[in-house]
C-alpha cells in the first residue's frame, strides 16, 4: 500500500492483513511501555479541514505510539483562512519534508486530489491517508468498525448486520459496506428511510429495509450512523421526533435483534434522535471500545505505509 484513500477494491488478504497487524498494536496500547520506533524519524502532518475528534485524537495518538513527529495543522488558524489552495497547503508542507499526510475534507476526492498532485509532481514518496472525505470514505473507520466486529464476534461468515440511518450521506457506511462485503459478511442489511438512502443502493449488495423492527430481526451487530445534518442541504427529512419514533434505536427495538447482538456507532453520537441513551450506555454497546481499537487501526494502518 502506498496511500490508503477508500476500501473499495482492497482485497481481503490486504484487509485481514491490517487487522491483524493491529492486533499487537491494541496490546501494546495496553502495556506500560507504549512506544514502539517504527515511525522514527517520520512527520506526520494532520490536515483537518472539517472537525473531528475521535480521529484526529487517535490518529496523533498512534502516530506518537509510532515514534513519528506529529503536527497538527490548525486550519483556522492557518493561511488557508487567507485563501490558500489545498494543494498549495500540501506544496508548502511538503517542502518541510513530510512524509505522509492524514487528511479529512469535506469534499469528496480530496484525498485522492492530494495524491494524484504528490504522484504528478514526483513526491510519491509522501503518503496519504483519508480521514474521511465528503460522503465518499472513512477507510480507517471502517476498518476500526471491522475491528471491533471481529474481536466480538471472531467469524465474519456468519454473520447478519445491519446499517441503521442516513446511508445517503454517510461515508462512514459505504467504507463499511465495502469491507463486510469484502470479509465475506452473508447477509448486510441496510435500514433507512427512503430519503436517506443513495440511489442504487440494492446494487452495494445489501437488503434494504425501511421498516427497522424488520431488519433488526435477529441481527448479530447493529451499527447506527448519525444523521449528518452538515451535509443535508434540503433534504426531506422528518422531525427529530419522528425519526427516533421510526429509526432511533431503543431497547424495546434492540430486543428484535439477537440476544448477544452488538451495538455501534461511530460517533459523534445525535442521543434521542437516532439513539436512546438506554442503548448507546448499555450492555450491548461497544462504542466506546471501536474508540480504542481505532489507535490501534491506525497505528497499523500507519506502519504499513511508512514503517521501518
Ligand atoms: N467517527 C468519526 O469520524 O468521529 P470524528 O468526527 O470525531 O473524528
């Protein structure tokens, strides 16, 4: 791997591969000494144009874990406010000799933007990794969701899960999507209402249900997305109350799934909207777990770019 920009298309040799270069990784997170020197003498550059904090925090966390030097651009307060090019930021970065850049944008295809100009201007050398672009990936995300499912559930084979929300703009549901599709997950079921579903999404091979007491039944893993109210842009959406009355995830409605289904969320959760607190805080859940494995994820992630 040379950058790591979408899931899609990665084989599932590549995919397993990562996740189990994590698995030391998560042990390590666990020991005392929690530095290993793989990224030493490495720079790091966090470019963060939309916020972020599960990410971006965990992302400087394994860099750190790595060894590498870590800079966090902050995008306010940096001469993009003043009209600089994306690509003229990376220019400029570049030449204080970074050696990869982890990169969220609100449009989608920045990321690969970035590496097409690096490849076209001889720096192939620096690495990208997308930290969620747009609505079109979130391959770390995925990969951390990924992650989580297995250390719970060991056999992706045997598995039925279900992606509950606004599908249409998440790209935290397509680099899901693509990986249970890719680890060999039998049965994907999407649930959503139409209006938050993209269009030719039964073509993404997954179930599509707009009745979630339906599709949560007997579900091994329930993951929730969060309505991305950022990037609705007129949408026809229904209240906040009525979207929890058909979608929020409740215990009465998690009862429909397996009696040892997990329960997910990337974060950052909306509660009562399209989560009960009862669920997100619950025995089920393990949101706060996909957190941690995504040091991990990402340490390893990392180290396969750039490691020594
Ligand atoms: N899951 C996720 O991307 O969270 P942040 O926006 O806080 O990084």
């Amino acid at each position: 791997l040379q950058h790591l920009i979408t899931l899609e298309g990665l084989s599932r040799e590549i995919l397993q591969g990562i996740l189990d270069t994590a698995e030391p990784f998560a042990e390590v997170a666990e020991r005392e000494v929690k530095k290993v020197p793989l990224l030493r003498g490495k720079s790091v550059f966090n470019l963060f144009f939309e916020n972020s904090t599960r990410t971006r925090t965990t992302f400087e966390i394994a860099a750190k874990r790595l060894s590498a030097d870590v800079i966090n651009l902050n995008i306010n307060t940096s001469s993009a406010s003043k009209g600089e090019s994306l690509l003229d930021t990376v220019d400029n970065l570049a030449a204080m000799q970074a050696d990869m850049f982890v990169v969220r944008h609100a449009s989608s295809g920045a990321p690969y933007l970035i590496a097409q100009h690096l490849a076209a201007t001889g720096r192939e050398h620096i690495h990208v990794v997308n930290a969620g672009d747009g609505r079109h990936a979130h391959p770390t995300q995925g990969l951390l969701d990924m992650y989580t499912i297995r250390h719970y559930k060991k056999d992706f084979t045997r598995l039925t899960v279900a992606v509950v929300g606004d599908v249409l703009h998440s790209r935290v549901a397509r680099s899901q999507i693509h990986a249970l599709r890719t680890l060999g997950v039998p049965e994907i079921r999407v649930i959503a209402p139409r209006t938050l579903l993209p269009s030719g999404v039964a073509d993404m091979g997954v179930r599509v249900f707009q009745d979630m007491k339906e599709g949560l039944k007997g579900v091994d893993v329930v993951m929730m997305l969060r309505l991305q109210n950022e990037r609705m842009q007129g949408a026809l959406l229904p209240s906040p109350q009525e979207y929890f009355k058909y979608y929020g995830l409740t215990p009465d409605k998690l009862r429909l799934a397996k009696p040892d289904a997990i329960v997910m969320h990337p974060g950052p959760m909306n509660r009562g909207i399209e989560i009960d607190s009862a669920v997100a805080d619950g025995s089920h859940s393990v949101i706060l777990p996909q957190v941690t494995f995504g040091i991990a994820v990402r340490m390893a992630v990392m180290s396969m770019l750039a490691g020594s």
